[in-house]
C-alpha cells in the first residue's frame, strides 16, 4: 500500500504546478458544476465552468486570495441560499416491490416548469 500511495504521489507531482498570484494579477474563478442547475444563462453540459476574469485585491493566506467580484455576483454569494417550495401535488400511486409498498407523489415545485416535472 505505502509503494502505491509513493508511486502515486510521485506521479502527481511531476504534473502539478504551483501557481501564486501577486496583487493586482487578473484571475478566472472556477464555478462548481451542479447537475441540473441553470448558471450564467446555459445549463447542463454547456454551462461555464470558469468566470472573469476579476483583479486578485489581496492575498490572504498561500493559497488563498481576495478577488474583485461584480455586484452581481458579490449578492449572490452572500446569500447561498435556495428554497424550493412545493405548489401542488400532481399524482400519487404505489409502487409495489417485493416484500413493500413504496408510495411515489409527483410535486409541481414553486420554481421549476412544467416540462421538468415529466
């Protein structure tokens, strides 16, 4: 185990970099992928994946760094925060398994259409 963890390890460092940005540099953000979810006018397989670029303000620890975000996306991150609200309950049948009885319930949710409830 201790030779493979090595070997990997060893593996991963001929191929990584550091990178470090001073003050006033020019960075891209990366956005994390959430399935489903509609981000900057694209969703799914076409959404970003990186944003910016936006200016590096200070740097706060080796790794770390503040970035000049718009105000779009400064009151976005503030409140990461996302309620779903169901609005009506469209259907309701069993499922029957083996050994059970599974009840399924088919939601209408506050903030999606139609077509994404089929």
């Amino acid at each position: 185990m201790k030779t493979t963890q090595s070997r990997k390890k060893s593996h991963d460092d001929k191929r990584r970099r550091e990178l470090e940005f001073a003050v006033s540099d020019h960075v891209f953000v990366k956005v994390a992928p959430m399935k489903g979810v509609m981000r900057f006018v694209k969703k799914g397989k076409l959404s970003l994946r990186f944003i910016g670029p936006f200016e590096v303000l200070e740097k706060i620890g080796t790794l770390a760094s503040r970035v000049s975000l718009p105000p779009m996306l400064t009151g976005l991150l503030a409140n990461m925060s996302y309620v779903e609200r169901p609005t009506q309950i469209q259907d309701r049948h069993e499922r029957r398994l083996q050994n059970k009885v599974i009840q399924m319930v088919k939601v209408k949710w506050l903030n999606h259409s139609e077509e994404e409830a089929n």
